[in-house]
C-alpha cells in the first residue's frame, strides 16, 4: 500500500480489520529510513479526547526519545501569551510598544522585497499581529536579505549574532518590516517579541513560565529549553542539512549572518538565558501527547485547568477574518505560487534571487488561528472533509503537532532531521497521511 509521491497513501475505503497495523506498513514503507522522508525514523501517535489510541515508534527512535522541537515552541508561547491575557495582564491588541518601550511601533520597510517604498512603517505592531504572523516583520534566517547595512542601525545587534552572544531581541533588530501590519500574513519570528512581553508582565523568565505554568501542571517532565546530561542523552540524532543542496539557499539568504546564525539549526545547545518564544524548546512525544490532549479538552488535563475554554476556541480559530494563506494574502515577495508544493503545508527553500527566497508562505486550505494554521478547506489541504478545523504547527527537524478540537482528534509526528531541499514537501505529504487516517479512524 504505497503511493507516488502528492497521491494520498491511506485509502479511505479500507475496510480491514487490522487499520493500523496497514497504515503503519505502509506509512512505513513510504516514509521511514528516506532520505527525504525520515531517514533516522519517527514516532506517530494518534489521540482523542479521551487519551492516546495509537502510537508507534519507527526506525531508531525510542519511546523516550528527546526531540529538538523547534518553532512547535511557537505554540507554547502563544498558549502562554494567552495565559497572562486570561489574568488581565494584558490586551492582544495591545500595541507591542506599551510592554516594551524601546520596540519601534514602525519598523523601516525595505522596498528590496517590499512593494512599499523605504519609508517608516504607519500602523502600529499589536501582539496579535505578533501572534499571527501578519506584523509585516521579517525572519533573522528566512530573510537576510533584510539585514540592515553597515551604515544603519542593526550592526551592533547583527555582530552580535555572528558572535554567538545575540539575544532574541538581536535578531529583531536585524530584520526590516516588508509590509504593513495586518496587510498580509507572513512567517515571522515575532514570537520573541511575546517571550519578552511575557517575561515583562509576569516577571519570570520564559523558562520559568513555561515551566510552573505549562509543563509542570500537565506533567512535562521532559520539555525543557536546556535538557539535563540525562535527557541529552536520550536525545535523537539530528540528520545534518543535506549541505550540497542547501548551500545555495544558505548563501543566498544567510550571508549577512554567517558563518553562524546561533541557535539555528543548532537549537539543542540553548542556555537558560538564551531561550526564545520562537525555538528551542526539547521534549518527548509523551509530553507533546500531554499538551495535545489539554487542547483537546478544552484547556484541562487531569483536573488540572492550564487555559481556559474561550482562548482554547480563540487559539484555534481564525484570527485573519478567515483568509487563507494563500497569495495575495500570503507575502511572497515575488516569488510564484508555484515556488512550493504539498499538501497541509508547504516549507519550501527555492531561491528566485536573493531577495526573493519566501515561497514557503503557502498553506493551501488553511487560515491563521494564533500560533497555529486551521484547515478551513480540506479539499484543497489534500485532507479528508472532516478535518476541517485541524489546527496545528511543525518544527524544521520533523517535529509535527496537531489537533482538532471539534472532531477530537490529535496527532503527533516526531522525527529529527533537518530539512534538505524538497524533504520539507515529503514530509507534509507523510503529516497529510497521519492526520487522515486518524481523522477516518476516530472522528
């Protein structure tokens, strides 16, 4: 039972009695030990409401593994942000400027990528647009090309970087906004500018909420931004960027920033001081199970409230008045539609020039939630029609996290390979499999 690749693996007439143990051969077959797939293994695991129903670990993954997860750390800081919102902390309309003073409210737009001329920025960045990715700022390692010139102000933050001594806040003072806030939705890493915020109100660090808010409550244990030698030692292999295809991107997009962009890719080597709203975060597919099943009951795990109910719903619906993430509301900076390919999402690394590298910002049938995209069209998401309302987020080592609060049905895929050119569009064809075959299994 195996497909070509973009052609659905699960038949959804499937009547054996046996679901699993086919879907499992096949998924398999497909996806474990590539190369392009999951060349170390992975572990997939399906939930529902009522607790994990499937789990199965492939390839050299262990039950305990620990997996670097990346931007999946996005969602944490988004479920924190709404946290403090919930004890009136603050609005997320707020404007970003009223928690942090320094932030300028308009950032320079850079017309190498932007339609917009170089001229200060007229709306105001509120956290929402933080949240949903539509600030109009740019990404330290997606868009270099923005990198501030010796002569403007960002050097010192930029040298920083290369130094390996940046802070969260470093690598926004190198990026340049692309568009007006709320204009258009693009990748960002805008959840550092939330870390900070969070860190302002409540007075800890972010690992310190994290911890007494989140992990410790539904039972983390193994989430964490700098892992013990213990769970270093559990740790997956991460298989390196496949060098000779990535280089181009690299050298297109990096350049102002290398030889190192710290904790990219290397995020495994944080320090309590250097973690960040948008990575870093390690944890095993146990304890992402945990979080996933709070979400699915609505905020509560175990008795224990984590999120209230509303902000649940609010997380997991559109925040974009239902707009997909498509061009022209998706920024592409001018690169085609046709940059990327794949169902669900769509990471691609293909470089038009060296101020054209965004056509990753294609997520064909989903809308914007916070921290999270929302299958609003599953035809067009390849996904089964009672996926729609799947929310969910990846990290660029393989590392997938979803759930449906409406059908109740969750899914995990975590494997630890960064991605080389074209994996990214195998790997959502591998999410693409997982999420339907729970979705006709449980919903």
């Amino acid at each position: 039972m195996t497909s070509a690749p973009g052609q659905p693996l699960y038949d959804t007439d499937d009547q054996e009695a046996s679901r699993f143990a086919a879907f499992d051969a096949a998924w398999a077959k497909q996806y474990i030990g590539k190369t392009l797939g999951f060349r170390y293994g992975a572990t997939v695991v399906f939930l529902t409401d009522k607790g994990v129903q499937h789990r199965r670990e492939f390839g050299r993954i262990k039950h305990d593994t620990v997996f670097v997860c990346h931007s999946m750390t996005k969602m944490v800081t988004t479920i924190a942000c709404l946290q403090v919102r919930d004890r009136g902390l603050l609005s997320l309309d707020d404007p970003v400027s009223k928690h942090l003073p320094s932030f300028l409210a308009g950032r320079p737009l850079d017309d190498r990528t932007s339609p917009l001329p170089r001229t200060q920025a007229k709306s105001t960045i509120t956290i929402r647009h933080c949240l949903n990715h539509t600030s109009g700022l740019s990404y330290y390692w997606m868009d270099p090309p923005t990198v501030r010139s010796p002569a403007e102000k960002g050097l010192e933050s930029a040298a920083k970087i290369a130094g390996g001594q940046g802070t969260r806040m470093d690598f926004l003072s190198t990026s340049l906004a692309l568009f007006e806030a709320g204009e258009h939705w693009q990748y960002a890493s805008a959840h550092n500018i939330i870390a900070a915020i969070i860190e302002k109100v409540s007075g800890q660090s972010i690992e310190d909420f994290f911890q007494e808010n989140i992990f410790k409550p539904l039972g983390m244990v193994d989430t964490t931004f700098v892992p013990s030698a213990a769970q270093r030692a559990r740790m997956a292999k991460k298989m390196p960027v496949n060098t000779g295809v990535f280089k181009p991107y690299v050298g297109a997009c990096m350049r102002a920033m290398m030889p190192r962009i710290i904790w990219f890719p290397i995020d495994d080597v944080l320090t309590k001081e250097q973690a960040k709203g948008d990575g870093g975060l390690k944890g095993t597919a146990s304890d992402w199970a945990r979080l996933n099943l709070m979400l699915l009951n609505g905020g509560e795990l175990d008795g224990v409230r984590v999120l209230s109910e509303e902000s649940v719903t609010e997380m997991s619906s559109s925040s974009v008045d239902g707009k997909l993430l498509e061009p022209p509301f998706s920024f592409q900076g001018g690169v085609a539609d046709e940059a990327s390919r794949g169902p669900v999402t769509k990471p691609s690394f293909r470089v038009d020039s060296a101020t054209k590298c965004r056509g990753a910002n294609i997520y064909p049938g989903q809308t914007m939630g916070l921290g999270v995209t929302v299958v609003q069209d599953p035809a067009k998401a390849e996904l089964v029609p009672n996926a729609r309302g799947y929310a969910g987020w990846e990290g660029i080592a393989s590392t997938f996290f979803g759930y449906n609060p409406k059908a109740k049905v969750g899914v995990l895929v975590m494997g630890q390979q960064m991605f080389p050119s074209g994996a990214g569009v195998t790997r959502s064809f591998a999410y693409r499999d997982a999420i339907n075959a729970a979705h006709e299994q449980f919903a």
